[in-house]
C-alpha cells in the first residue's frame, strides 16, 4: 500500500525518515525508481556543475533563454527559504500542489514490487523531474547539488554540461584535492556532447576525463574569451562572437567568469536552442538571484551572499573590497560543522570589523559558540569583536542596533544564514536612531 499525503510538509517530513543517511553517494537505487517511472525529458538538457557560481550560470541560463521565448524549467538546491524555490518553471516558483503530485508518483513507483530506500534529496529530485517532464518545457536546465558523477541529477543524460570552478568543499564526500574533487564533477559528461570548463585553471582530472570520454570540451581561454573595460564586455568564440555587453546583473566580478561559460554553452547548443544577440543582452540585464553578493540600499547597507567554502569568501572579500569605504562593516556568519574555517576567517577577517556568529537550524551547523571560539584562536586583530547568538534573526537584529547610518552589514555563510532573515521577506534597513 503507498503513502499518501495532501500536503507539501507533510512529504517532506515523510522524505526526512525514510532513509538512514542524509546523503548516500550512489545512483543504482535512485536510477530505479526513475526507471520505473518512466523518467525522461523531450526536450533539451543543460546540467551544471562546480564548486561556486552554479545558481548563478543557471540563473543566467535561464533569463537568457526566456528572453528567446523558452519555456524554461530550473532545478536548483538548497533553498533558503521555501522549498518550492528549488523548481522554477518559466522564471516562477512551482507551486506546491504540483509538488504533491510529483512526490505521489515517486511513491508509487518506489513501493512497486521491492521498496527502494531513497534519500530526501533523490526522493525530492525524482518529484522534481516529474513535475517537469509533465509541463511541455523547452529547456530543462538541472544544477547538480553535490559531487557530479554519483549526484541524482546524472540520471539525466545531458546535452551540454557546464563545469563551473573547481575548488575544495564537501572533501569528506568527495576527496581532499582539487584533482580528485574534478574527477567527481567531470562525471557528468557525455560522449559527442559539449562540456563547458569556466574554470580557468582547470584540474587535469577533468581534461583527461574528457578526452576518455570523447566529449566536445571547452575552455575558457582556448575556446572561448573575455575582454572588456570598465563600461562593456565583449566575448568570443568558435565562430560567434558578442561585443559591447552590459556586465551581468548579478554583482561581483566572479559573475563575468559564470557569464563567459553560459555564453559558451548557448553557442554549443544553438542548432538546438538558437538564442538573438538581443535575448543575450536583455537576459544578462534582468537576471535575478537572491543571495549572491546580493546589495540591499538602506541605512546601514544590507550585502547577501551565500559564501560558504574558501573560494566563495575570497570571492565575497574581493566584491566588499571593490564596494568602497564604509566606516565599520559588522558581519552575521554561520556555517556548517564541516566547514574549512580558517582559510575563510583569514581572507574576509581584514575587512569584518564586528562580528555575529550565529545557530543555524540543522544539526549539521556549527554553533555560534564554537565558530566564535575559532575566530578568537586566530584573529589577530585588537580592534575587532564578536558576540554568538541563537538565531540568524537574533544576530542581525543585534548588528542592526549597533550599526551607524553609514556602516554596513554582510550575511554570509549557510543557505540557512541568508535564509534565516529571509523568512519574513527582504529586510529593508533603517538606523534606529533616524526614526523620528
């Protein structure tokens, strides 16, 4: 007999329970159920790997796309503050009705002769793909959430992959170098088809896996370029070029490396998806995407960013640093128990003048305690301070009433930090002492 529910949580809770592991590396188990259910797309997939700048090139991929006029379906994870954000069909959050559908299909199909024990992510994935397949899409565009060859996104055959950057996170899964975190990510490429490597630097593991496999790679610097000046940007690249672009708008000068890749996998895919030089244009001038060094106008200004691994807090220390002078910047972090703190404490601690170390909601997450602790074992700064808190919510609160007019305030850290203020929507800054 299946299970059924009539609403969204009450899967989700079911999902939680189900299986012994949070994450369960392997594709036999999630494969068949999906076998079951018949899983394929008619149309065009796009699937994107890498440490950083995934959300973003999908992002882009997607506002591009639905400027040529595409049906676009986007799956994405985490979310940070619905899960619905991880489905979003033609630029809008999938409603949870639909949701509840999906999530009775998987269940059907896994109770279908021997029980499959899956993962929340496989289950919730599978529920996913259903409800896509079922809504005659143009473009399917899947962000893998961890890994690559064993992710359950790889079910899915795609027909250009993106390799975003290649930078160490999630070690214990996935292996303690560079060399061995690319092999992972490069298993979602496929023999004849396009890999994109935005990575400048790429690791050798991933060229050679390429070549095993017979895939159409290409490289940023090989196979396509950049170039610009402070106003425009131009890229080029076997035999179409783009010139005069306005930068992307998501901040931040990593965005232009996600740009050139997405760029790249347009011109590779366009006897399947042709897209106008307009639709280009316009994609990378509306593009949307909550939480990556994300600026919210206000007094004391607001900066999002879902930096969570050395390379993204590099990334988010260099965009502070090109925003210009502001007298004390107060920063709200939490993190992730497994987590390499101290190569990200050092690179952003310069510029960090109070900090809010904070609880998240997942046993998985370090306390704020513990992450103040390891901030004083190697802050060497006297000037600096910090305090611990229980909540995202309770440390932004306590910066914001410490804050001067004229400071700033930085969220960074877990997709639970930046969700955690979320909850109630944007928060829109005020000083206390401007009220009247």
């Amino acid at each position: 007999m299946t299970t059924s529910f009539t609403t969204l949580p009450e899967w989700l809770a079911y999902c939680e329970q189900l299986h012994p592991k949070n994450i369960d590396m392997g594709l036999e188990r999630v494969r068949t159920v999906a076998d079951r259910m018949g899983l394929r797309f008619a149309c065009p997939v796009i699937t994107v790997a890498g440490t950083n700048g995934k959300g973003s090139t999908c992002a882009m991929l997607e506002s591009i796309l639905r400027q040529a006029g595409y049906k676009t379906g986007v799956y994405s994870s985490p979310h940070l503050v619905q899960f619905e954000e991880r489905l979003r069909l033609n630029g809008e959050m999938v409603s949870a009705d639909a949701l509840v559908a999906g999530f009775a299909a998987v269940e059907r199909a896994r109770v279908q002769g021997e029980v499959v024990s899956l993962t929340y992510f496989e289950f919730s994935t599978l529920a996913i793909f259903d409800v896509m397949r079922n809504m005659g899409l143009d473009v399917v565009i899947l962000e893998v959430g961890l890994g690559g060859r064993l992710d359950a996104v790889n079910i899915i055959d795609t027909d250009c992959a993106i390799i975003t950057s290649i930078d160490l996170d999630h070690m214990e899964l996935l292996g303690n170098d560079r060399e061995t975190i690319g092999r992972e990510k490069a298993g979602i490429m496929r023999t004849g088809r396009p890999v994109v490597v935005s990575d400048p630097v790429p690791p050798q593991s991933l060229l050679d896996r390429a070549m095993e496999v017979g895939a159409d790679l290409w490289r940023v610097g090989q196979d396509f370029n950049i170039s610009g000046d402070k106003q425009q940007w131009g890229w080029a690249g076997r035999g179409r070029r783009y010139s005069g672009l306005a930068y992307p708008a998501l901040r931040g000068a990593n965005q232009l490396v996600n740009a050139a890749g997405v760029l790249a996998a347009l011109t590779a895919v366009r006897e399947l998806l042709p897209v106008t030089a307009q639709a280009v244009r316009n994609g990378l001038a509306f593009v949307e995407l909550t939480g990556r060094f994300q600026i919210i106008p206000g007094q004391p200004t607001l900066v999002l960013d879902v930096a969570h691994n050395p390379h993204s807090v590099a990334a988010l220390a260099a965009n502070l640093d090109a925003m210009g002078f502001f007298p004390t910047t107060h920063a709200v972090f939490g993190a992730m128990a497994d987590k390499d703190l101290a190569p990200m404490l050092a690179k952003v601690g310069p510029m960090l003048d109070r900090w809010y170390f904070t609880d998240l909601p997942t046993p998985r997450a370090a306390s704020g305690v513990a992450l103040q602790a390891a901030w004083e074992a190697q802050n060497t700064r006297k000037d600096a301070k910090a305090q611990a808190f229980a909540s995202p919510d309770a440390a932004l609160k306590a910066a914001i009433a410490a804050a001067d007019p004229a400071d700033r305030i930085v969220v960074f850290g877990s997709f639970y930090t930046v969700g955690g203020i979320l909850q109630e929507g944007l928060p829109r800054l005020h000083a206390t002492h401007l009220s009247p």
